[in-house]
C-alpha cells in the first residue's frame, strides 16, 4: 500500500493511493501520518480496508502533495562507497585536502541528527539559501521506524521497518566544504529551510522484500545525471537500525535515510544546479519525487 500526505480543500489529509491519479481520504481515521504509524497493524488494517470499500476518492489534479509525514527524529546515514569515495576525490580537487575511506566506515554505519523541520513534499519549491553559491541534491532511499525498541537485533530489525520513502537531502556544496575540516558537523552546509525532502508516497514494508534492492535514478531538467541501486549499500537498513539503537530507543515515526546512491549527486560528476532547476528523483516500486529549485 501506498500511503501520503496531500493538501486538499484547505487542508492537509493523509491518503492511500488509489491509482495514478486518485487517493482515498483516510484523515477521518488518521489525523496526520505519524497517528497512523503509531497504531501499528490494526491501524494498517483499518486503512487497507478503506481503500478496498470503494471509499469516495480524490482526485490528485485537485490536490498538492505535501511531505508524506513530519519526521519525530531525522538522521542520514552514508552507506554508499561509490558516492563516498567520488565525494573525497571532489572535495580534495576544490579544497586540496586529500580524505580517505576510514576504516570504521566498513565496520559500521556512520549517520548525523538532521533538522526534521525543514522537509518538504514533492511538488513544492525548495528555496536557495541566501549564503550558498552551489547547490546540489541527493538520492537516496529512507525507511520510517513502525514500532518501538532499543537495541534492536539485526533479526528483528526488519520488522521495525514500518515502510520506505524517496529523500532528497539537498546540500549547500560550498558550506559544506568550508566547514567539514573544523571535523564537526554538517552544519550550514545541510541545515536551511525547505532542504530535505521526502516522499512522494511511503510504500509499506510489505511491499518492499528485505533487503532492499531497488533502482535509483536521478535526473535534472530531463537530462538523466545518475544513479544505481540500492543493493549495493555498505549497510543494509536490518544493520542501520541495529547500530544506531544500540542504548537508544528508535520510535514510531523516525525517518533514516542511506545517503546518496553512488552518481546520485552532481559533485560526482561536476555538475552544479541552476536557478529555476526541476529535479526527478526516481525509485523502483515508490515512484518519482520531483521539484524545483529557486532564488529570491
């Protein structure tokens, strides 16, 4: 099942899809995302069941999309060797400072805490930030956490996997460069409003054999930039989730990206984006998250 957030008739309203081009209003049920993954299965039935009713529907041309849930904890992680090791090699070539793959990398997942205020749906504009001259964006694959726990077995982890989404953790290229060496972060170089992204629907796990080995494709203004699959993470989400919730609680409705699929960026490739810019990022079996980027 797919499940989202749209605005519609002066409001916003978490839905399951339909079709293409139709959704089933579920906020009689649900009044926002993180209410419906908190009620756990009987919840998904409820929603399941609706959809298959013959529910009234709603038409997508007569709706935005809004972020499909409002993150209660945010935190990316860099699974990716290929980007890993593209980004050390543009990074020394614009700074002069020679990085290397550390070896912790290999042996677990590395992650930061990001802003989860900041996200925005497919459909709405992401604004430049005034202090950046090069932008980019990022393709990556995110899970929503379905249920509580606190050192979580790789085992069990998949079952901690309530659904899986598209992210696109844009980045201020030139912040990021600039701050990186002083060894903290990121800071501005991630943290502006409207730059990360989710959706443009939440496929519960169900849907999605664990592990996860989906196409990712990136384009910019039609022209495909990169891409790859999500086979070829260091770290599977099963061993993410065990990491990260070794003495911490992970709980209903925390969202944790892979970071970005190896050529699912332009520092990759040298390129850079342009006022007025409109991004697709595509991900097999969830769909196409799309938006533009503007200054002013």
């Amino acid at each position: 099942m797919k499940l989202g957030t749209i605005h519609h008739q002066g409001r916003d309203k978490v839905v399951a899809v339909k079709s293409d081009a139709e959704v089933v209003d579920l906020s009689d049920l649900f009044p926002d995302m993180v209410t419906l993954v908190e009620g756990g299965p009987e919840a998904l039935d409820q929603a399941r069941k609706r959809l298959a009713e013959g529910a009234p529907v709603i038409a997508l041309a007569e709706a935005e999309m809004r972020c499909p849930i409002r993150p209660v904890q945010y935190r990316d992680c860099l699974v990716f060797e290929e980007h890993l090791a593209n980004c050390l090699a543009a990074f020394e070539k614009n700074t002069g400072v020679k990085g290397q793959i550390a070896p912790v990398w290999y042996d677990q997942p590395i992650y930061y805490k990001g802003n989860r205020m900041s996200f925005i749906g497919s459909g709405q504009d992401v604004r430049w930030p005034s202090y950046a001259e090069h932008l980019d964006v990022e393709l990556e694959l995110a899970i929503v956490i379905g249920k509580k726990g606190t050192s979580i077995s790789r085992a069990d982890a998949p079952g901690h996997i309530f659904g899986y989404t598209i992210l696109n953790d844009v980045s201020a290229r030139d912040a990021q460069m600039k701050e990186m060496p002083g060894q903290l972060g990121p800071c501005k170089g991630k943290d502006f409003d409207t730059g990360n992204i989710l959706g443009p629907w939440i496929v519960t796990a169900d849907e999605i054999p664990h592990p996860a080995a989906l196409s990712m494709d990136l384009s910019i203004n039609g022209e495909r930039w990169g891409g790859g699959n999500s086979r070829q993470m260091q770290h599977d989400f099963a061993r993410i989730i065990e990491h990260i919730s070794m003495s911490e609680t992970l709980y209903p409705g925390e969202v944790i990206g892979s970071g970005t699929v190896g050529t699912g960026c332009g520092l990759e490739t040298g390129r850079r984006l342009a006022d007025g810019d409109r991004f697709e990022l595509t991900i097999e079996g969830i769909g196409t998250l799309a938006n533009r980027i503007v200054k002013g």
